[in-house]
C-alpha cells in the first residue's frame, strides 16, 4: 500500500485543499494497493501559478543547464527502474517482465534523447537577412493516460523541459502512483521549484480546471478522441495552442508476396501487448483472400498460445467495454477463433486474447477503438482494396506493411493516411515523429518534432 497524502508543487510537497482521495486498485486482484489525493481546481491554480513565476527563470536557462537537469532525471530513472516497473505492475496489472522491458526501460531512452536535444538543438537560425528564434511556448497543462503511465509522461514533461518551458502534469487517476515516483525522480534530479509540478485528480475536475486555465499556454492530452475533442473546443475558445494524441484503428496489411507466418505472428504480438491497451496497436489484420484461410489459422493459434501469459485490463469499466465488443462483433456475423466474450477468470479484470474472423469494414468491431486484447481479420480483393479497407475509419495513428520485396510495402504505405508505418516489422524508434491523422490528433511527440511542439517562433530582421 502507497499513501501519498500530497501534491508536488513549486518543489515541495504539500497537502491537497480538500481530503477526497482516490483509491488505486491492482486490476489483476482487485486490491487496493495505494491512495493520492483527488485535487480541485484551487489545487490546479495553485500549481499553474507556480509553474508561471518560475517560467521566465527557467526559459532563460542555457540549453546545456536544461540539458544536465534532463540527464540528471534520466540518471534518477535509471537508478529506481525496478521500483518504476513494480509500481506499473502494481496499479496497471502489467506482467513484471513486460513492465520492466517496456513500462521502465522505454521512458528512460527518451528522457536520454531529450537530455541530448537539449544540448544540440538549434533555438536560433539566419532566414535571408532575419534571425529566427525558437522561444518555449510557457506554461504547459500536461494531461496523461493510464496505458503507458511513465512513457507518456516522459514523452511530453521531457521536451516541455528541454524547450525552456515549465508543467503541470495531471495524470490518469488509475495509474498515478508512477506519476508520485516520477515527481521524486524530478526533485532528486534537482529540477527547479515550481518547474514541473504534479496535480492528481479526476479528469471532469482537476483535467478541466487545467484545461481552461488562463495561464496555461498549451494544453498537451492523450486519450479518447472524445475527450480530445473537448479539449481541443476549450483550447480554441482561448485561442490556446493544444497537442493531442488520440484513439487509433491501424491496419496490419499482410500483402500477397508477404512472409505470411511472421507477418501474422507479429501483428497478434503486436496486438497482445499491454493487454491490447495500445492507442497505436494494429487491431485490424488485412489478408489477400486467396491466403485469408491460412492467415486466420495462424492467427488463432497465435493467439491460444498466450492464454495467461498478458495480464488484465486496466478496470471493471474497461473489461465491460472490451467483452461488449466481442459480443456485439459476433452478433455482426463476425466468427469467434480464440478467446471470445466470457471473463476468464473471477478475479482481476482479464479478458481472453480474441480473435475474430470473417470481419468486414462496416462492422463496429472494424471501425471502432476496443482497447483489449481483441484483433480482427479481414480480406481484400486486391492492392486497392487493401487501401480502401485501411484508410476507411475516422483514425489514422499507426499501421504495418508487410511484402516480399521491402519497396513493395514502402510504396503500399505512402498511400496509406496514418502518421506512422512499421515497414515488414521494423523497430521502434525513440527519435521518430509520433502523432495521427484525422481523428487520431493534432502534433507530434517524440524526436525533434516532439521538441517543436512546445516552441514558437519570433523573426528579427536586419
């Protein structure tokens, strides 16, 4: 059990204005394992006031000194991995050995390369007879999921900082514990007060309240497209900048000359991960007709292998949405191959690794975001109806090109409307751009493009 009876603002941790608390519970034994307090919006004032004084300091910082404070805080991550990766498994029900691979190791490799931009980026070039200068943008309202809870924390606290800019993180109230351990990684790495500050809360709360904030500058949120929306109305209303990374329904496109049993194995991992509570996942495994039959074989058993091997979804909430997908995919005239609507266990929220079969593009289950370990297989006619299928959902995040020959899929996935493409499963890059088209967001994080989005721009001309 954690009780954290305080929220991290301007360095210090301090009690919250009301007592409301919020109960973490492991969602793979439905205990209780730790307590945070559930802010108000005198809390977010609290912290967004303390971020603006401590602004202009930190904005006139030299790169280098940003950039020894980011290394500092990579070095503190570094050192409590294990205790990152227990905290994941404790409030996420992630499996320690997944936790520990990706839960702890993937946000230190990104933290690495922001302590590296920050030292190297250009904050000033010559344009003709002007002097371009990229300036951080201010105070960032940093507003965080629960799948991935320290990635995505570092993924926008990292580049906020190496831009000059300072935070207030509000983090889902179902993982915030790892938010609490990243706060004490943040003071020990000896960031300034009041640059970085930690509000936790309910989202209709303490996320609105930072949300609407008049001192806040930009607005940096991933999640549902829904709530997406919401924000992105408030943003616009005070002509605030906003950076979202939402919902995604990637397709997996196996082509004829594909290696058809590596293509399938990975697509079901890929879709297995994390309980299959991955906005960029590829939920949607596209298979030429004549090799349809062999692919959903495949994939079935695939599938069957991982049986306890993932762990559970994040909440009751959330495995009631799940199973109601395979349900309602079946009742479309989808064919259950693995796993299917039934809990598997009486306790923790666990949902059996599914695939389904016989999918085609109108069903809900093929248009819609599951967020579960649920993967639907569907056949196309040829090259162009592949990328009907693929580019046909309001989403358009992730995919995966898989063909004999590697210019075959490279020409398949420029055509393809999504942001970020694995060509015949090629790795995950820390320095590679990341956002969506249409519905699935607006910017970038990561690399480069992810430092962009937390600075504007001023031209002097001589």
């Amino acid at each position: 059990m954690k009780a954290h009876d305080g929220l991290y603002i301007d360095g210090a941790w301090r009690p919250a204005a009301g007592r409301d608390v919020i109960e973490v519970v492991n969602p793979a034994d439905e205990q209780v394992v730790g307590r945070v307090p559930a802010c108000d919006a005198q809390d977010v004032d609290t912290a967004v006031r303390a971020a603006r004084a401590a602004f202009p300091a930190w904005a006139a910082t030299p790169p280098a000194e940003r950039a020894a404070r980011l290394t500092a805080l990579r070095d503190v991550l570094v050192a409590r991995k294990d205790e990152i990766a227990e905290t994941v498994t404790a409030e996420l029900g992630s499996p320690l050995q997944f936790s520990q691979a990706v839960h702890a190791s993937v946000p230190i490799a990104v933290a690495g390369s922001y302590a590296e931009l920050a030292a190297t980026h250009s904050f000033e070039e010559k344009v003709g007879n002007s002097t371009v200068l990229h300036e951080p943008v201010g105070v960032v309202g940093a507003i965080t999921p629960w799948n991935y809870p320290l990635h995505q924390i570092v993924a926008k606290v990292a580049p906020a900082l190496a831009a000059g800019c300072t935070v207030v993180l509000k983090p889902a109230e179902d993982t915030p514990l790892t938010a609490q351990l990243f706060a004490e990684a943040v003071q020990e790495a000896g960031v300034p007060a009041g640059v970085f500050n930690l509000v936790t809360g309910l989202g209709p709360v303490a996320g609105q309240a930072l949300a609407e904030h008049p001192e806040v500058d930009l607005v940096s949120f991933t999640g549902s497209t829904a709530v997406g929306r919401r924000i992105g109305a408030v943003a616009g209303a005070a002509v605030k900048r906003v950076a979202l990374e939402l919902g995604g329904k990637s397709a997996n496109v196996i082509l004829p000359s594909a290696d058809l049993a590596r293509a399938v194995g990975v697509g079901v991992a890929n879709v297995m991960s994390n309980s299959g509570q991955t906005c960029s996942a590829w939920t949607r495994m596209l298979v030429h007709r004549d090799r349809y039959d062999e692919a959903v074989e495949l994939a079935a058993a695939a599938a069957a292998k991982y049986g306890d091997r993932i762990g559970p979804v994040v909440n009751a909430k959330q495995q009631a949405r799940v199973l109601g997908y395979i349900e309602k995919g079946v009742a479309e005239g989808a064919r259950l191959v693995a796993g299917g609507p039934e809990a598997p266990r009486e306790r923790g929220y666990f949902v059996s690794p599914t695939v389904l079969a016989d999918v085609t593009p109108e069903m809900t289950v093929a248009q819609e975001e599951i967020f579960g370990p649920v993967l639907s297989v569907l056949r196309y006619e040829d090259e162009e109806d592949a990328l009907r299928i693929a580019n046909g959902t309001v989403y358009g995040l992730a995919g995966a090109v898989w063909a004999g020959e590697e210019s075959e899929a490279v020409a398949f996935a420029r055509r393809m409307d999504t942001g970020q493409v694995d060509i015949n499963g090629g790795r995950f890059n820390p320095l590679a751009p990341f956002g969506g088209y249409k519905q699935s967001g607006v910017g970038r994080e990561l690399g480069s493009h992810g430092l962009a989005e937390y600075l504007q721009t001023k031209s002097l001309q001589f």
